[in-house]
C-alpha cells in the first residue's frame, strides 16, 4: 500500500540541558550534562513516519551552517527525502533549548531559518508533491501563513490532512476548515477553543461543538491519560500503554507521525490512535527526541 507522506515544517537542533531542576528567575544553577540533538517537530513527526514504514518527504529551510548539514544528513539517515529542504543564506538554522529535569522538560524555540519557510517557497513542484501525496503533516513552527497554503493545496488536491496546532497560536476559522485531522494536546485544545475544561464531559461537550464548527476530526492528546476522541458523538480515550519514561521530548512528534501512517493505511479512527499510542509509549522510553522513535519491527 502508497503510503506517501509530505511533513511540511521546522527543523530544529535541540540543544538539551539536562539538571535536577529549574533555576527560578535571576538564578544560575549548575547543569549536568549538555546533549545536541536533531529535532524540531516537523523534522521528529517526519523521521517518525520514516522509522514506521511511511515514503517521507519533508519541506523545509535550515540555514547554511553546521547545524543545517548535521540535520540533513540525520533526515538522509533515517530515509526522509530532502529534496524540498531549503538552505537560507541569511539566517541560522532554528534552535530549541530543552531544560530537561526527571520525567519532564520545558522548551525555547529560536525559528532562524524555519521563519524562511514563506509561502511563496511553496513553489510548483513542492504543488505537484503534495497534490502527489497520500497524508501531508503540518505544525506551527513556520509561518502560518505557509500552512494555510499547503492545506489549500491538499483540499485542491483532494488529500488528507493533520495539522498538529503546536506550539498553540490562534488559528483562523477558514485554515481551520482546510484540516481534516486536528490534533492538540489539552492545552492547545483549550487556548485555541478559548475555554477551559475540568472533567471529561467538558471535554466532550467542547469537542462535540469545536466538530461542528470546523467539520473535521479532532484527536485531543491527554499525556499520561492518552488520547480522546470521538465516536457517533461519544467520548472515546484510548488509554496510554504504562512505560518507565526516560524521556518525553517528541512524545507528541512520535504520536502524531505515526497517525499519518496509519491514515495513509486508511485505518479507522480508533486503530489509528491505538497505533500512535503504542509508538509514543515506545518514544518515551529512550532519549532523545529524533533518536527515540520507534522503528515499526520494535512494535510487535
């Protein structure tokens, strides 16, 4: 079975300081290690979907430095096609600064040259690939802008769509409305349906009124609980299977590139979360956000 998938998205190197906890503000504490670590979320969701069988091609920008070859020899690495990933000449390749304590992390992303992923970098061919393709993935570490072409694009083309709407910004009705899969975890959730929720049938009752706005599906990631969605109008969670985390980072990249190879298989909704559940849970188990995702042999 085709299983092409297009990631359209950011390219980080993560630079991860590990200590036992966060400084407070105005205080310098002292570390205990320093990693340097391919990631970003479109370039984690896309070696996710490699590792997992999925024939991935990622669009892209990384800047023309040292960071930018080693991210692209790791895409190579793991059998991402890199064709439509870009090298700006006038700015950095993007950054994020993980703080990494036991079992959790906290995040800084400097965009650099994902910020170059404009619309207008959408060219011809980059319209031929994704008209091409099967699933196209998309975050929100490029310009939003640049998502809303490509979901146009595959709306044009009749082709699936997930955005991930991470990091959470205030997404317009009409982008909204181009997605056929959206999946926010519950904060995400929460900021973009400006309100909050406190119990399950909130949560319900919230995404039974966000479906019928927006006409797509909705697949409400819960962290350790799992993932909720729904079914003939009923809240449905689809547990998360119980490991010993080493680390989170990518957890929600592993999830959410596995749910593009299951759509791409055309697996129901309920096979698909289950599928993306058991990758994550895999994820966690290692460190490293790139590094940690399973390959589909270690599933079974």
């Amino acid at each position: 079975m085709s299983k092409r998938i297009v990631v359209v998205g950011s390219l980080n190197m993560d630079i991860i300081i590990s200590t036992d906890r966060l400084p407070q503000i105005g205080e310098t504490i002292l570390g205990e290690s320093v990693s340097y670590m391919p990631g970003g979320k479109g370039a984690n969701q896309a070696v996710s979907a490699a590792r997992l069988g999925g024939d991935v091609t990622m669009v892209g920008a990384v800047g023309k430095d040292e960071f930018g070859s080693t991210l692209l020899e790791q895409m190579e690495k793991n059998q991402v096609n890199t064709a439509h990933i870009g090298r700006a000449a006038e700015v950095k390749t993007g950054i994020a600064d993980i703080f990494h304590v036991a079992h959790d992390n906290c995040i800084v992303v400097v965009p650099g040259a994902n910020y170059s992923l404009t619309p207008d970098k959408i060219t011809p061919e980059v319209e031929a690939l994704i008209g091409g393709a099967d699933v196209v993935l998309a975050q929100l570490e490029i310009p939003v802008e640049t998502v809303h072409r490509v979901m146009e694009i595959a709306r044009h083309h009749n082709v699936t769509t997930i955005l991930n709407p991470a990091p959470a910004q205030t997404l317009s009705g009409e982008l909204l409305k181009l997605v056929d899969y959206l999946t926010p975890n519950e904060t995400e959730f929460a900021m973009l349906a400006e309100r909050s929720f406190t119990s399950d049938n909130e949560l319900e009752a919230l995404m039974i009124e966000w479906e019928a706005a927006y006409r797509h599906k909705l697949i409400v990631t819960l962290g350790s609980r799992g993932s909720a969605f729904l079914d003939d109008g009923s809240l449905v969670i689809t547990p998360a299977e119980m490991v010993e985390a080493v680390d989170t980072t990518g957890a929600g990249d592993a999830y959410n590139g596995a749910l593009a190879v299951a759509a791409a298989e055309q697996r129901t909704l309920a096979e698909m979360t289950r599928f993306a559940t058991r990758v994550a849970a895999r994820a966690v188990t290692k460190f490293g956000a790139q590094d940690g995702m399973p390959y589909r042999e270690e599933l079974n």
